[in-house]
C-alpha cells in the first residue's frame, strides 16, 4: 500500500508541474495536491504527494528530503494516519481522518428528577 507524504517548507511560488516533475523523477504518482491560496492561487508552501508504490513513498524521502528548492530546504515525510488531523486553512480544507466530538455534560433540566 502506498503511503501519503507531506512535503513542506516549499517556495510560494512552486507549481505544481514543478514538483510533478520532481516526483515523476523517483517513481509513478499516484496523487498529487498542492495547497494554494484561494484569492493569489500562489502556492501555501506544502504539498500531499501519494507514490504509486511503498518503495517509490521510500525512494521519495531519502532521496527528496532536504532537496533545495529556491535555496529552501523541503521536507518530505510520511504522513502518520493512526493519528486524527483536521487542518482548516484560509484557502482549503484538507482532512484525513474526522475525530469524534466529545459528549457534552449538560446538566439534567428535567425538573421532575
């Protein structure tokens, strides 16, 4: 199975066919998603990048961590899924995995008890 990756600490100005061609250079994409701003369409400085395969995910990291874009350093890492993240973002909502609301202790308003 393949697993996400977060890519961050990217140039504003990265495209996505910038970082297509970065990626397609270790393996088949599966999915790829840049997080831009909704009024600039300017990149957010991250990405979500799925390789086709788990070797490919790996071959990804070690070979793309820390590759300097812009004189910026990436960060490429996987993306842990056990945990619950929610991110709210003035140009997107992304969300991998929704948390419960905790019950609400409200007290008892029937005046009978």
């Amino acid at each position: 199975m393949a697993q996400r990756l977060y890519v961050g600490n990217l140039p504003y100005n990265t495209t996505e066919a910038q970082l297509r061609d970065l990626f397609a250079k270790v393996g088949d994409i599966k999915e790829l998603f840049l997080s831009r701003n909704r009024y600039t369409s300017k990149s957010n400085g991250f990405a979500f990048v799925e390789m086709a395969s788990e070797a490919e995910t790996q071959k990804a990291i070690t070979l793309l961590h820390g590759y300097s874009i812009a004189d910026r350093p990436m960060t490429v890492q996987p993306i842990d899924r056990s945990r619950p993240i929610a991110w709210t973002g003035s140009s997107s909502t992304v969300i991998y995995r929704k948390r419960a609301l905790p019950e609400k202790d409200t007290p008892n308003d029937d005046p009978q008890s």
